[in-house]
C-alpha cells in the first residue's frame, strides 16, 4: 500500500492512519500538561523501549513489577497513539511518564508552559535507517520499504514516519527549554548503561543506591530486555507486526549500519548529513571517531 492509503500529514510530517486516527492527534495537541510530567522523545528506532524500561525502573525505586506486568505501550504510553485516549491519561496519577515521537512544534501548547521534564535520545542516523528498514519490512501498518536504495531516498527527505531526522533531532536541539530537557543518545547508554542510569536519576531529582541502579542495569540490558513479553512487543498481533520477517527487538547494538550499507550509500548519506547539520553546534558521540 501506498503512503496515501496508509499515513495521514500531520503539521507536514507522515504518521500512520492506524496508530494515530485524527481524534487522537487531537487529543494529544490539546493535552494538559502536568510541571510533573516525565515525557521521552525521540525520533523511531532511537531507543524509545529502552527508556520506557528505564525510566519506570527508576521512579519505582527498582521494584521490576511494573516492568514485568504492563506492556510497555501501557507503562509508558505515547500521548500521540489512539491507545493514549483509552487509557485516560488524564486521570493517571501523578508523575506520569510518556512518550512521543512529535517534533518539538508538534507539541501540545501546555507542555511550552509548564515545568514538564523532557528525555530526548538520539541515534546515530545511519543505525536509525537501518532499524527503520527492518521495521518496516514486518510492520503490516507502514509502506514496505522496497529496495535498500529507494528506502534511502525516502529517509534522507524526510518521506517516512515522523519526517526528517534531521528536522526532528535540530528541533529538539534548538529548544529554547534547554533547563528542563536531558539530552542522551543511544550510543553512550551502550557504552555505559549504568552512568547514564545515574544521569537520569539526578535529572529526575531520584536518589537511588550503587546497588539498584546496578540492578536497573542489568534487567536493562538488550539480552534481557528481549526476554521481557511486557517490552518485546511478542503480544502484538501478526497482523500489525509480522516477527517472523524481523523481531522487534532484533539487535540492539550500535553500527549495525556496516552491514546494510553499500560504500556509496554511505558517503551519500554523509554528504546530506553534513549539509543538514551544518549549522547544529552539538556534538554528537558518533561524529567523534
């Protein structure tokens, strides 16, 4: 099927019709925001069921039955899916945690005016493409990528879910609520996933013991994680995610991008990096080798 037939434009980005029906893009635009919110961002494929692992560990104190009991999409809602409007957000207890793949004008008014905190991760876009392109190749409710070329050309225009990553990342960078945003990226939570479990904690304002966050650690890493039927997205239906073309939780590493990419898929995907970025003074961990 065609991006007509199964996306919607949303404030000039695609979304897919089935997770993100009008009334709930609605919804989310309208949203009142708490000052005790906790909201992921991120772009797809950047990490997001990683931190919705995480975080609900860490505001527990590391007790794991939240995370062993509710599907993470039920733990850890997105404020844009239409699940967000059956689950009543608004009548969760406070902090709430949520997450969103909206870019940062996309977000609802309230959020601007509050003291709402914000976890934006990153990933390197080269791995974010190729996470992208097994996703959609087993996700019913995406257009089929086709070829590794015609993918590329889609996503470096931003002609996919969620538009650009380029766009996406630079809005978020550019923020002007800088003291309520933690930016992370996926690359140092591999390196060292326990820092930046303490990262998170004192962001949060959390106080937790070397002992449980060495243990958030552990329940945290991809080998685990994938175990979990609450976070490895197995009680999906095959009709909205066939697992048996890719699993969900297929690698969970970082430069899986060496394994897709052809010598000059990369350097074209370079030449557009750089170009798109030029003006963005951040450093991001994956530029530094």
């Amino acid at each position: 099927m065609t991006e007509e037939e199964l996306y919607v434009q949303h404030r000039g980005v695609y979304v897919p019709i089935a997770l993100h029906p009008l009334e709930s893009l609605k919804y989310a635009e309208e949203f009142t925001v708490r000052d005790d919110d906790i909201f992921i961002g991120t772009y797809p494929k950047s990490g997001t069921t990683w931190m919705q692992e995480i975080v609900p560990l860490i505001m527990s104190g590391g007790d794991l039955k939240p995370v062993l009991t509710l599907p993470n999409w039920d733990r850890v809602p997105w404020l844009e899916e239409h699940r967000a409007i059956e689950l009543k957000l608004e009548d969760r207890p406070s902090p709430r945690i949520l997450a969103t793949h909206f870019h940062y004008p996309m977000m609802p008014k309230s959020w601007f005016n509050s003291k709402a905190k914000m976890l934006y991760v990153m990933r390197n876009p080269k791995d974010v493409f190729t996470s992208s392109y097994h996703y959609y190749k087993m996700a019913t409710y995406l257009v089929d990528p086709g070829t590794c070329d015609e993918f590329l050309m889609k996503f470096l225009n931003g002609k996919v879910m969620f538009g650009s990553w380029f766009d996406h990342v630079k809005g978020w960078l550019n923020a002007k609520e800088k003291d309520r945003i933690l930016y992370l990226t996926y690359e140092e939570m591999i390196m060292d996933l326990k820092g930046s479990i303490s990262k998170i904690c004192s962001f949060l304002g959390k106080s937790l013991s070397e002992e449980v966050m060495e243990r958030i650690a552990d329940h945290c890493t991809f080998k685990n994680m994938k175990q979990n039927k609450m976070s490895n997205y197995s009680l999906v239906p095959k009709q909205f995610m066939d697992t048996s073309k890719s699993e969900f939780l297929r690698k969970g590493v970082s430069g899986d991008w060496k394994n897709l990419f052809t010598v000059a898929q990369a350097e074209f995907f370079d030449s557009v990096y750089k170009e798109k970025l030029k003006d963005v003074d951040f450093k991001f961990i994956w530029d530094k080798n």
